[in-house]
C-alpha cells in the first residue's frame, strides 16, 4: 500500500506531495526535490518525464524515485520518443 502511495505522489504538485508525505509517513519521509534538480543539472538530462526522489531517515537513509506515467497526449509522445530505441534495438 505504500508503494502505491508514493507512486500516487508523481501526480501531484511539490506542495501536495509534502503534505501527503507528513500525514501517511508522520515526518520520516522527505521530498528532496534538491537532488532532482542537482542531478539534473550536473548530468545535463532534459526530458520531459517527472519524477521525484523521496528519502526515508528512519530506514538506513533508504530512498524511492516516483515516476509520473502517461498523463496526456505530450506524455504519449515523449513515451514513444523515450522507448523507440529500445523497441528498434
């Protein structure tokens, strides 16, 4: 169930996600949104896929990334962008 959860959490905005997260997990979860952006900035990703890293203190500093699926016709054609290569290979 909380899989589901954080997997719900990619839908919604950074505001919503953080107070979701503080009332399922009563404050052991963190949205680190800093380490998306780092990373994005340091490998120079561009795509247009979202997804949001979500670290837990009290399990050894475990992490989960959620990733927002196909929301929209612009999502389909960044999906079918994403995965030609791998379908052709």
């Amino acid at each position: 169930m909380d899989y589901a959860f954080l997997s719900m959490l990619a839908y919604s905005n950074d505001v919503v996600s953080a107070e979701a997260l503080e009332v399922w997990f009563g404050g052991d979860a963190q949205l680190r949104n800093e380490v998306v952006t780092t990373f994005r900035n340091v490998t120079g990703v561009s795509s247009a896929v979202l997804f949001q890293l979500i670290t837990f203190s009290n399990f050894n500093n475990s992490a989960v990334v959620s990733i927002r699926g196909t929301q929209n016709s612009w999502d389909l054609l960044q999906n079918a962008q994403l995965w030609s290569s791998a379908a052709l290979l």
